[in-house]
C-alpha cells in the first residue's frame, strides 16, 4: 500500500464523509413551462438573475441551444445538470410564444453568493490528526472557478508534527464534451523531528483533460481522462542520518483514469454513485526523480436512507510498485 500527499492515499481504509455548509439549498422548476410550448422549436434563450455567473457557461452545462426541439426529458436534465453545479438556490423555466409564434425559453436563476470558513478536523488510518481551518472562494470569475487557502497543524502517529499553509486555484474551462481542469499547490511544512527543524516546500503543476465516452448500457457517460503533473519538493537542509529521511526531489507523472460519476444535489444533500480507476506513472524522461506506478480505485455512495437521513460511503484502494520520496 502507498501513502500519498493527500488523505486519498493510506492504503485500504473506511472514511467519513465530512459535512459541508451551503447558504441555501438549490430548488428547481418547470412550473413557468407551458404544455403547448413541448415539441416547438426554440428560438430564443434568455437568462436573467445570473449576477455573477456567464450566461455562456450556464447555456453550457444546461446542455441547451436554439433551434432545438424543447421536450420534458431535455429540461428535466438541464434542471439537474444546472443543479449539480452547486451555484444556485433557485433555478426555474419558462416560456412564452410572442405574436409570430416565436418561442422563448427563459431560465431564471438565483445564485448562491457565499465563500465559506470551515473548521477541519481529520484522522487517516494511520493515526494521523490534521486540525485546523479552510477558506474556500466559488465561482469567481463567474466561470465556477475556486480559490481555496488551508491552514492546518498535523500530529503524525510516529510523534511528528507539521504546519501547512496550501494554495489551490481551480479553473475548469467547460466545453462539451471536454472537460479541462489547471491546479497549483504550494505547501510548506515546517517539521521538528528531536530537536531537528526542518522546513519542506512542495510545488505542484497538474493539468488534466478529459472526454465523455457513452456507452450503451450505462445512462450516464464514463469520462476518460489524462493528466500530467509535475511535483517539485524541497528541503532547507538534509535530515540527519540518525533521523528518519525524507526525500527532496522530483515526481513527474502522466496519469490514464477512468470514472464514472453520477452523483447529483438534492435540496440538502447528495445522492448516487461515484467509482474511478487511475494508473499513474513516473517517467524518468520526464524529469521524474521516481519511475513509480501507482494502482488507485476510489468508490464514493451517497444512500438515501429516508427523506432526510443518508448513509455515506467512501472507499479506496491503492497500490503501488515503488513509492516517491521514500512514502512506505
């Protein structure tokens, strides 16, 4: 088993899903849809209530176009996909016909404008314990884009202890059927080991691109994805040979991933299936200090066990040939 930089990577393990605080809960409707307006051709799309978000992106992830023929199923997903986003509290259609028989289709939407602080408290199956506070930014740029700063202290059963500061900027640039994802993290330990201190510094580079496959059987598509990421670490000074070592390096990777996700939001909670399988490889050509592989399936439940209560699930399974900066 491999440990890895993030709580995805302890071997085969349980965890506990962690609740998140949204300042309303998304409702939708089709009440404003009237039934002579079903099998007409759309001529117009009008979005009103987007203060922040792009209609362009809206238009996007509704899936929604003129010229097309407007049908129950087609609104009922868009309903969902703009749902899934997570930006809105209310999101409602419409339509009317003007006095040449035109139709418009007019989605009208309330956004959720919040940032959130969160407390975090975490422990991993090893017996580490991660305490401290996240704040969180959503979709700046109006484009679902996240800014997020972690300031957290960690107690690692085998007595070390770190401070964390991390950085993360997410921006997915939707474009259907293509999905394209940047990331950059910067992450500074300060560790005393006996005595011995010592400052780690971890910068990350990962771009990753992925397209729907569909499959016959399946209604949702499976997203086939590849990544490439690039992971420098760095020590202030090399540890002692005494002490347990930790490697300062290089860890360049291309990944090949599978996933299929179809959980989506409800009012107040989640519900569905999530499962991926991901090969990961270091290249030594690539600037890579490690030629590690990295075996990872991840499967995530969310059941609802009555109108209110869910029973939560998270599952992963990693293995890996050779470990990067010495992880066991």
């Amino acid at each position: 088993m491999h440990s890895h930089k993030n709580s995805l990577r302890h071997g085969l393990l349980w965890m506990v899903t962690c609740c998140v605080l949204y300042t309303g809960y998304s409702h939708a409707s089709l009440i404003g849809v009237g039934p002579d307006a079903i099998g007409l051709t759309v001529d117009k799309i009008l979005v009103s209530g987007n203060e922040i978000t792009q209609e362009r992106f809206i238009l996007k992830w509704a899936g929604i176009q003129s010229g097309q023929i407007l049908t129950i199923p087609m609104l009922n997903n868009a309903l969902q996909e703009l749902r899934d986003t997570g930006l809105f509290k209310d999101i409602q259609f419409q339509t009317e016909r003007d006095e040449n028989g035109e139709l418009t289709l007019r989605i009208l939407l309330e956004e959720k404008h919040y940032w959130l602080l969160l407390p975090r408290l975490s422990r991993n199956g090893d017996g580490d314990v991660k305490a401290g506070i996240s704040l969180r930014m959503y979709n700046l740029n109006g484009a679902d884009q996240t800014l997020e700063f972690r300031a957290q202290q960690e107690e690692e059963s085998d007595g070390d202890d770190s401070e964390e500061l991390r950085f993360r900027y997410i921006m997915p640039l939707f474009s259907r059927p293509y999905e394209l994802k940047w990331q950059l993290v910067r992450k500074i330990e300060n560790t005393e080991v006996e005595d011995f201190e010592n400052i780690e510094t971890i910068d990350q580079f990962a771009m990753a691109v992925s397209r729907d496959w569909h499959i016959d059987a399946l209604d949702i598509p499976i997203e086939v994805g590849t990544a490439i990421s690039f992971q420098d670490r760095g020590l202030d000074e090399p540890y002692p040979e005494n002490l347990e070592a930790r490697e300062a390096g290089r860890y360049n990777s291309l990944t090949l991933a599978l996933v299929f996700d179809d959980v989506h939001n409800e009012r107040y909670r989640r519900y569905g299936s999530f499962y991926s399988l991901a090969i990961e490889q270091g290249f030594s050509w690539l600037g890579s200090d490690y030629d590690s592989t990295i075996f990872e399936f991840q499967a995530i439940g969310f059941r609802r066990l009555d109108r209110y209560d869910n029973f939560n699930y998270r599952f992963v399974l990693e293995v890996a040939n050779d470990s990067p900066f010495d992880y066991p």
